[in-house]
C-alpha cells in the first residue's frame, strides 16, 4: 500500500496522456468488470464511471466487481462487506432506465470460510 492509501498508485500523467477513439462506437458493449473506491487519495464512484463509459464506447449495461469499499462499519464482522452491495445497488438504482444499466450484475465478497457464521 502505498502513502495515498491505494493498493496501486494512480498514475495521473499516464491517465492524461490521450484518449483513443472507439473502433466500433454503435457496437453494444457490456463491461463485464468494473470497481468503485472510496479511499483517502482516490476517489472512483459512479459520476467518475459514467464519464468513462460515456466517452466513446456503447456500453449498455455493466457488472460490478468488489473493492473493498463503503463496507459496513458495524454488526457483525462477517457481514460487513454487505455494505459495500447495498451502497452499489442503492448508488446506481436510479440508473437502470438511462441507456446505460450500471450495476446489472454485482459480485460481492463473502468469506466462505466462515459458513456457520452467516446461519448456513
């Protein structure tokens, strides 16, 4: 981790260096991979996306991967990253009806080690 608190640096001039025209802008596209982040040095959530994928490309829907964020801060511990899909749905509900479905599909994280803990 480094000081801003990222898993990755973000790399600023690289992101700025230039944009590439999309090769098939009517072809319909569903992002099948996409993260939100809410930590001290770098911010990426649904405004950030949004013009991301409306820079080019036809994206239709999207799926959401996990990343560790808006996780729930109390309850118990096991269910703490539950927070992070109801912050997802409830962020991009409103989006369903926009020409772009962000958040079709969400991939959340559960540690199935822990399967007596969630009553299975």
């Amino acid at each position: 981790m480094n000081s801003s608190g990222n898993y990755l640096p973000v790399r600023e001039a690289w992101l700025e260096s230039g944009a590439e025209a999309a090769l098939e802008p009517d072809l319909p596209i569903v992002d099948a991979h996409h993260h939100f982040y809410d930590r001290k040095g770098w911010t990426y959530l649904l405004d950030e996306y949004l013009e991301d994928a409306r820079s080019g490309h036809n994206i239709t829907a999207s799926v959401y991967m996990q990343a560790l964020t808006r996780y729930r801060r109390s309850g118990p511990e096991e269910f703490w990253p539950v927070g992070e899909v109801e912050y997802v749905a409830e962020a991009t509900a409103h989006m369903q009806n926009t020409g772009i479905q962000v958040a079709k599909g969400i991939v959340g994280y559960v540690d199935l080690r822990r399967g007596a803990a969630f009553g299975t």
